[in-house]
C-alpha cells in the first residue's frame, strides 16, 4: 500500500542569516542564527520544535552537537545528514516523511558553513586532504577542488555536443541579471556577455564568472504538516513532490555520467508523486554551482533534449521575462553559495510570493532541484502556494 | 631562471598496502591496474573490494598503457606552490583501451593541441623521492 504524500507537508518557516565573504560568527552561532530567524519566520516557539536535522558544509564543523547548542531538549527527530550538495533536499524528504508517519510536528532543516577566513575564496576547497596511496593521485597531477571535475565534464559535454562558451555564458548572465533584483545576492553589478568572456580562467574551459562564489552563513527552515502550516504565520510552501537520484559514477568506457545527472532517476519521482509534466513548472531553483551544472539539469529534466541545453538557454529564456524563470534569486553564480539550500531557500520564496521585485508573477509549481558530488547525488523538491496540483 | 618558486615540490603520493603495485609498476614502466579475480572487471583507482560482483579477492594485472583523451582542462588557478611554474598546465581524463578512466596529465604536447579522443599512450615520470606516476603523450 502507498500513500499518496503530495501536499501533505509543507515547509512554514525559513531563517537566512547575512551571506557575505566576511567573519560573522563561528558556524555554530549561524546555525543557530538561521534557527532562530526560522522559528520567528514561522510564528512558532522554540519549544514547539521537536525534529532537528543538521547537514554541514565544507568547514564540517556543526553535527548533532547543534542539539545542545541550541538547547533543544525534547526532540523526538534527530540527525546530522550527507548527500553532499544534495542534502538540503534529502533533509526535507526525511522530515517530510517523518511528520507524515506521526514521528515528528515540526523539523527543523539547517545548513551553516564559514569558509572565509582571509586569504583566496576557494582555499577550503581546494585543500589536499590526503596523499595516501590512490587518494594522493589527483593533487599529483594538480587537480584541486571541485572546479576541476566540473570543468572537465563541461569540456566533454562541448566536445560532445559543440557547446559553446557564448552558451555557458548566458548562463552566467541571466544569473546576474536575476541577482540585481534580489538584496540578498552578493553579485549585484550588471554583468554583460563580454564581461564573462574577459573574466580570467579558473580552468579552461571555465571562466571566474563560471564558477560559484563562496559565502559564509546559514540557512535553516521548518517542516510541518499542511494543516499545521495554515494555522501559521507565513503563506505555506507546499511539498507537492520529492525524488532522489544517485547515478553512482564508476569512471570508466560506456558511462557518460560527466553529462547525465541524478535528476534523470529523481525526476520521475517526483513529478508523478506531485502529478505534474515539464508544462506545469513555472520557475526553475536549479543547484548552480557551475554554468555548466544548469545546463546539464535543464536537459536532464526534460527541458531540453540532451545536448541541446546549450541552445536552450540562448536568447533569454532563463532570464527575467523569460519563458522559463532559472534561479531567480541569482544562483550560486551571483546570488550565494549555500550548497542546496541556494535553490531552496529561493524556491521557498518564490513559492511564497515574497520574492519583491524578482517575483515570478506565475509561481503555482516550483521545481527545486539539489545536486552533490560531481554531478552524483541529486535531490527534487517540487512546491507550491497551493496544496494541490489541481 | 630559477625561482623559489621552482624549488618547490609537487605533491607526492605516498604508496600504501593498497597502491604499492601501482607504484612499483610506475617504476617498472608499466601500468599496473587492480582487476577483480572473480568477474574480471578493472577497479581504477584501486578499490578494497569490486564495484561489480563485491568480492573482495582482488588481483593486479598490466594494462596496455594505450587509450584516448576522455575530457581534459588547462589549469590557470593557483593551488599549491610545486605547480606555480606550469601554469597554465593540462589535467586530463585518459579512458584505457580496457576501459578504466585515469585522471593524468598530458605530456609532449602544448595545451592549445589537445583534442578530445586523440589517442594517447603512457610515460612514466618521477614525482620526486623516485615515486613514478603515468602521464601520458601522444601515440
């Protein structure tokens, strides 16, 4: 027997602290900052928390500590999740079914990271962090970070396909164009075609303007029932469907898992559970780490055929007033980097209607999706201002 | 010229009770892989147990050191100071005729040449303290 769970949960309350490249408290004082903000976003009081799921970034330094920390002390839901950049949207899937088994009211879901702390932005993720037998291989060669892995799947995807750069590019572009409307963003000056040309490599075929920027801070929401939800005091974004999708990349002849993500498996989850087709998305919150990462989602999802993202995204499609509204908040690219709670917290509020001048004016079905590994992990989220698709 | 920079080393692998025939194969000139003994399959980089049937009675065998580029960047970021003199320089993906992919660098060839499935074969190069690692050059 299954029970059909769309529309059953939703999520009520978000806390975003300040995204900056500044020092703004440790990772703890964030996370519980972003607590706090969610607690007070959704009406609730502390006490009526009773679920906690902790997922830490590259700084790994919050886990089931947070409990104490934050003085919870009636949890009846509790666990510090890994799915990589994936897992903001596994936490809301486990909460999700957790409050509709009766195991939990309201869950807490939060992501906290502070990797600036002086000197260059990707420094904590470009650390060797071992040389011990195979593991010392990639820094031998002088591949660093996950710039490199990205990179090199986007080369194959251009070799494959003839993606260009002028495709990656209004990747980049509509992302900013996007970030200018959203206080938030922490790229906020307009950015034209030929400013991404001129940004300096990272890694051919990658441009600075490719790649994410790095933020410290946190994001934290609440999960409860849709009928708990009403009674408060944000407009509920409902969970309308959830998939995940974790090809599993064995490197070797007859895999092209550099240009096939997880949202190939996650995708039909998702969108059968919420009843929906590629024709009912209004707008887009896509994990965008790289250019190439939405480009490769939009194919995955079905928006465009495979190989034929890079002509999708061309001619504004993506951006304000196009037909398909990608990363309205900026992404990762300009907005913040919050691993998948960038697409997330973004999908939150345009599934809301608090998204001020950047609001998507028709927002009845919001795809979310979250990506971790080297494309290896995904996470679908679909919500909506409505608790049904009908 | 030499700088500071230059004296500086790169990062060296450090052969462990997993990797050790890789290595001692480097050293040789050949490029040793870890193959499952049951199902046969490759298991690169080497793995405790096969991805495949999950058998853990695993062996090492020669490859033929022949294959093709899969995808390749040219690195331009600083990272580390034992690369501060090669900037820009090539990281590659090479996929082996017997099917396993290595990440390497491409070796006897300038940046701008590579191409995506040009064929290439193995070199084997000191990293320092006489620990040798394939590279690969065109074929």
């Amino acid at each position: 027997m299954t029970t059909n769970m769309s529309g059953k949960t939703a999520i009520a309350g978000l806390g975003i602290t300040e995204m900056t490249r500044e020092y703004i408290g440790t990772t703890e004082q964030v996370a519980v900052q972003a607590i706090r903000m969610a607690i007070e976003d959704a009406g609730l009081a502390k006490d009526d928390i009773d679920g906690l799921l902790v997922n830490a970034g590259v700084t790994n330094d919050i886990s089931i500590g947070l409990q104490k920390t934050a003085g919870f002390r009636n949890l009846r839901l509790m666990n510090h999740m890994n799915a990589a950049g994936s897992t903001a949207g596994q936490m809301v899937h486990y909460a999700a079914l957790a409050i509709e088994a009766g195991m939990a009211n309201a869950v807490v879901c939060v992501f906290a990271d502070t990797p600036l702390r002086g000197g260059s932005a990707g420094a904590a993720y470009g650390q060797i962090r071992n040389t011990r037998g195979m593991a010392g291989m990639g820094p031998a060669y002088g591949f660093f970070g996950a710039n490199t892995g990205y990179a090199l799947a986007a080369r194959r995807h251009m070799a494959t396909y003839g993606t260009t750069h002028d495709q990656l590019g209004a990747i980049a572009v509509s992302n900013r164009k996007w970030a200018e409307k959203n206080p938030r963003a922490m790229q906020r000056k307009p950015m034209t075609l030929e400013d991404y040309h001129n940004s300096r490599w990272i890694i051919e075929p990658f441009h600075l303007f490719d790649c994410t920027l790095v933020s410290n801070g946190a994001v934290a929401l609440i999960v409860t029932s849709a009928e708990r939800a009403r009674s408060l005091k944000q407009p509920p974004a409902y969970i309308l469907g959830m998939g995940q999708g974790h090809p599993g990349n064995p490197g070797r002849a007859g895999f092209e898992n550099e240009m096939n993500t997880g949202a190939q498996i996650a995708r039909g989850t998702a969108f059968g559970m919420a009843g929906i087709d590629n024709s009912d998305v209004d707008v887009c919150e896509f994990y965008d780490c790289y250019t190439y990462t939405t480009l490769v989602t939009l194919e995955d999802y079905g928006f465009a055929p495979k190989g034929e993202g890079g002509a999708f995204v061309q001619n504004g499609r993506i951006e304000p007033g196009g037909e398909l509204p990608v990363n309205t908040g900026g992404g990762q690219l300009s907005g913040y980097y919050m691993w998948g709670m960038t697409p997330l917290s973004e999908g939150i509020i345009q599934a809301r209607g608090q998204g001020g001048d950047r609001q998507v004016e028709k927002h009845d079905c919001v795809l979310v999706s979250m990506q971790g590994g080297l494309l290896d992990f995904h996470a679908t989220l679909i919500l909506s201002p409505h608790a049904s698709n009908n | 010229m030499t700088t500071a920079a230059q004296t500086q080393p790169k990062p060296v692998p450090e052969p462990d009770e997993s990797s050790q025939e890789f290595f001692d194969g480097a050293k040789r000139g050949e490029l040793m892989l870890s193959q499952c003994n049951e199902c046969k399959a490759w298991l690169h980089p080497a793995a405790p147990v096969c991805t495949e049937c999950m058998g853990n009675d695993l062996g090492w065998a020669k490859a033929s050191g022949r294959g093709t580029v899969f995808t390749f960047g040219v690195m331009h970021q600083f990272y580390h100071p034992g690369f501060t003199h090669e900037l820009p320089y090539n990281v590659a993906i090479v996929e082996l005729e017997e099917g396993p992919r290595l990440n390497s660098n491409l070796v006897n060839i300038a940046n701008e040449e590579i191409k995506v499935g040009m064929p290439v074969k193995a070199t084997f190069v000191d990293q320092g303290g006489g620990v040798f690692i394939p590279k690969f050059e065109p074929a």
